[in-house]
C-alpha cells in the first residue's frame, strides 16, 4: 500500500476511473448487443434507431478515450453493413 499522500489519492482516483469507465464499455456492449438482437429478429422495425443509438454510444465511447479511433471506425461500418443486410 502506498505511504505518499499523492500516491494514495491516485490510488482512489484509479478505482473511481476504473469503475466509470466499465460502466460505460458496459452500455456501449449493451447498446451494440441490443442493435444485433434486432437485426438478427428480421423483422425489427427499430432497428434503425438501435443502429443510431449504438453508433452514438460508440462515439461516445472514443470521445472519452475508451476505444481507439480506428476500432470505432471498424464497428460502426460492422453495424451498417449488417443494417444493410
């Protein structure tokens, strides 16, 4: 355990990050397995507003440093294309 008083107060900081940031890569997953379900349910009428949703969450997601460009790049066209389909 830390003896420094910076280092403690980093120390807390880290697990404050580490639980938001899993809390937002979680509903990121969520938004982009809710999208699928949808697509896969052919017959899905909101699919198209899922697709909004997720690729917002995406962004959302590189905006704040969780994902890098390119995989947010990689995704959205994965979901367009299978919103395509």
């Amino acid at each position: 355990m830390a003896n420094i008083k910076s280092a403690i107060k980093r120390a807390e900081l880290n697990i404050v990050q580490k639980e938001r940031n899993s809390g937002q890569k979680a509903a990121l997953r969520t938004s982009i397995k809710k999208f699928e379900a949808a697509v896969a349910a052919a017959g899905a009428d909101d699919a198209q507003a899922l697709y909004v949703v997720a690729a917002a969450a995406i962004d959302r997601a590189h905006s704040k440093g969780l994902i890098h460009k390119n995989k947010a790049n990689r995704d959205k066209s994965r979901l367009s294309k299978k919103l395509a389909k």
